[in-house]
C-alpha cells in the first residue's frame, strides 16, 4: 500500500485505549506507583501501554488535578533507561513526539539524517505542517530554516523539497505522457551521462505523487533495464542515497519501509532504540498492525518474537504491549 493511503486504514490501529475509560483512578494509580520508596514499573506500563494517547493525556490532566504534580515530570524522575524513553515518548502529543525526534536529531555535535529523512519521507503532507507546527511552537524556531543550518548540499535541497509536502496527491491521476517524460528525464539525468543531475531526480521524486511515481519507476526500468533503486544506488551514496531510496521505498509500501526500519533496528549486534521506540510509538495508532502483517512476510517471524528476544525487562514488556498479540 503506498504512504497515502496507510493514515486512513483502521484495522492498522494497534493501540486502541480504554473502551471504558476514566482517567481518575489510572491517574491514582500511578501515583501510588511511584509514591514512597521503589516503583511499580509493572503498574505504570499497564495503564500507559493500554490508553490511547488522547486518554493518556486526560490521565496527566487528573493528575495534575489530584496530585499537583505534572506526570510526564514525575514519570522521567522516577523511571530510567530505555524504559524512561519509551514510556516518556508515549506521553507526547504525536506531532509534538516528531517535532522533539527531529529536533534531538539535530542538536548538538553531529545530525542525525537517518532520522530526519524517516520521518520526512514517510509522512502525509497534512502530518508535516503539523510537525511543523509543533516544532516552531516547541523550540522557537522554524523546522525548515534548522535543517538548512544543519544540512548542506543536495542532501539539504531533498529534505528542503519532502518538507512541502508536494507529493500529497490522493486524486490518484496519472498522466501517462508525463510520467514517461518524467522517466526519460530521470535516465537522461543519471545512466546516460558520466556524473548525475542529482536535483532532476530530487524534483520528481520529491513533487510527483505516489501514483504518479509508481508508473514513472515502471517506465523507467523499461527504457534503463534496471529498477530505479538500482540507479539510485549506482549514481549517489551516503545520506542522498539514503533520501531517495527511502522516498522510493514509502512511495512502493510504506508498511514495507517501516517492517525493515524495525527489523534493522534489531538485526545484528546491538540494539537501535531510538529506532525501535520512534517508530512502534508514532505508528501503533496508525497502521502497525499492518505494518506487522508485512514484517511476518518480509522476514518470517513476527515482530513480537524478534522483540522478545532483543529486548529485556520492563522496556519489553512495555513494547510488547504496544505491539499487542498478531492480527
């Protein structure tokens, strides 16, 4: 299914909340949690993990009401580790969640691209210019303008380009001309010449639609015998590469991209768990258990088994919930 589509799919909704939910005695019982000596780690997963987000933030609201205290404050000084992060990005209004992950992946030494293209790449124009806004309410400054300071060359014109949200057509026309032309343009850009029109492929890839796109990949593997990925990978590298591979990807199954971001956020020695968290936190109300669905057949054990066995403790338990039994 391609990025459009996937934000309005039901059945993808992984955590639901409460159907009878009232936020006073969940509130109460965090608090007892973590009142005293030690705390209840199992308690605090148990409400958190099973409320959606509106119901987790009436829940801080009772809190703050009945204890005087604010919940997300309380939870970061009593919880620590991976735990913390999760349970803490959970606690975040959605677009306030991206806009934080975007600006941790900018400040101080070193940018985090991976995460900057993720989330731009992946996300609905209407979901940008909320992550937009959040950002400038949040941090005082402009989304756009940080990741010019923080970005250069071709890397910063894709990401500059995929933050328009240009590529947000849900008509689901596709002018066959335009899209050979468009091919065309892409060969002619890349396989045809020594060195690479690398802002030709920026352009199409970053302001054509999904539909649009996927009929240009099709009638560019006919005329270059090979897919446009492979290009890609032959004609760029580093983080550019990363871009454009990762709008190609969103543009063929976006429950694809995301099963293969989870899945090497595991694989191998080591853990990446600002991946892990990032991605089952902002997709489990929007499609992740059909993002799980494609993970079983992209790499034949379900997502749960694979956390179960990189994860541990409190922090998986906490993930597994989220991640609720297979569909």
């Amino acid at each position: 299914m391609a990025w459009w589509k996937a934000w309005i799919e039901q059945e993808g909704v992984a955590v639901k909340g409460s159907p009878h939910f009232n936020p006073d005695p969940d509130a109460e019982t965090l608090y007892k949690a973590m009142k005293g000596i030690g705390t209840n780690e199992q308690a605090i997963t148990d409400v958190l993990t099973r409320r959606s987000n509106a119901q987790r933030q009436q829940i801080a609201k009772s809190f703050k009401a009945q204890f005087g205290k604010d919940l997300t404050e309380t939870l970061k000084s009593e919880l620590s580790g991976k735990f913390e992060r999760l349970i803490v990005a959970l606690m975040y209004l959605p677009y306030r969640y991206e806009a934080k992950e975007l600006h941790d992946a900018m400040k101080g030494l070193g940018t985090k691209e991976g995460v900057i293209i993720e989330i731009l790449a992946s996300r609905t124009k209407n979901q940008l210019r909320e992550i937009m806004k959040a950002y400038e309410e949040d941090y005082g400054s402009s989304l756009e303008e940080d990741i010019q300071a923080d970005t250069s060359g071709y890397l910063e014109r894709i990401l500059v380009c995929l933050l328009q949200g240009s590529r947000d057509d849900v008509s689901g026309f596709v002018d066959p001309g335009l899209a050979l032309q468009d091919a065309q343009d892409l060969y002619a850009a890349g396989e045809k010449i020594r060195g690479t029109d690398e802002m030709k492929f920026i352009t199409i890839l970053c302001t054509r639609s999904a539909t649009h796109l996927m009929r240009v990949f099709e009638e560019y593997e006919k005329i270059a015998n090979k897919s446009i990925e492979d290009s890609i990978k032959s004609e760029t590298q580093g983080s550019l590469e990363e871009a454009m591979l990762t709008v190609v990807k969103c543009t063929r199954n976006l429950h694809s991209y995301f099963a293969e971001r989870l899945y090497y956020a595991m694989k191998g020695a080591g853990t990446s768990d600002g991946t892990l968290i990032r991605n089952i936190v902002s997709r489990s109300e929007i499609d992740l258990n059909l993002i799980k669905c494609q993970f079983e057949k992209m790499y034949g054990k379900t997502l749960s088994s694979m956390i179960m066995e990189d994860t541990s403790g409190d922090y998986k338990n906490a993930l597994l919930n989220l991640v609720g039994g297979n569909p």
